[in-house]
C-alpha cells in the first residue's frame, strides 16, 4: 500500500500515477482515517462536507469490493491502541490488513 501519513496532503494530479511508476498509491486505510479525522475537528459546513466525502469514499470502495456489507472507523482501544479502518464481510469485522489480497489489491490500485 502506499505510504501516506496525517500530516501529508492526499491530493495530487488524478492521473499522476498513470504515467509515474514511481507515484506512490494511496492507502485507502490512511486516506478513510484522514477523512474521518478532519471531519471530527473541522467546524460548520466544513464538518458536514467532510462528512459527505467520507460517506462517499466509503460507498465507492463497497461496490468495487465483492461481499463487503459496510465501513467504519473503529476507535483505540486496550486491544488496538491506534484507530482503525475495519470492513464487515460475511465473517465480521476486520481490518483491512486482514482482508484477502485480492481486497488488498483492489484497494491499493483504486
């Protein structure tokens, strides 16, 4: 997955890696904890956009993916001390490390 991290803009050119073997992918993970975090701190019209555009990344990325039901950002916890993107299939949840590579790989060149 790529490598991308809170402090770091997610927006580039949307074709950049078309033509640069070297662009790093998105990782879809860090792009829906991004979203969901800026959406929590963001104020007024900001907040509900923000909220929007995660709703919408979540929606996209369960029609590409096959028998996943649902999205969501699950909190630290004693267990996972950082919060996390988990993906409901007809297993239960589970975060996206542990989805089949199949899913990885969908994600990672979306």
């Amino acid at each position: 997955m790529g490598k991308f991290s809170l402090a770091e803009s997610l927006e580039s050119p949307n074709s950049l890696s078309l033509f640069n073997e070297g662009t790093p992918l998105i990782n879809a993970e860090e792009w829906l904890l991004q979203t969901d975090y800026a959406a929590w701190t963001a104020a007024g019209g900001l907040r509900d956009r923000l909220n929007h555009q995660l709703s919408q990344i979540i929606e996209i990325l369960k029609r590409i993916l096959p028998d996943i039901e649902d999205i969501r950002i699950a909190p630290a916890d004693e267990e996972n001390p950082r919060p996390r993107a988990e993906f409901l299939t007809p297993y239960g949840w589970v975060n996206i490390n542990n989805l089949g590579l199949g899913y990885r790989t969908a994600i990672a060149g979306w």
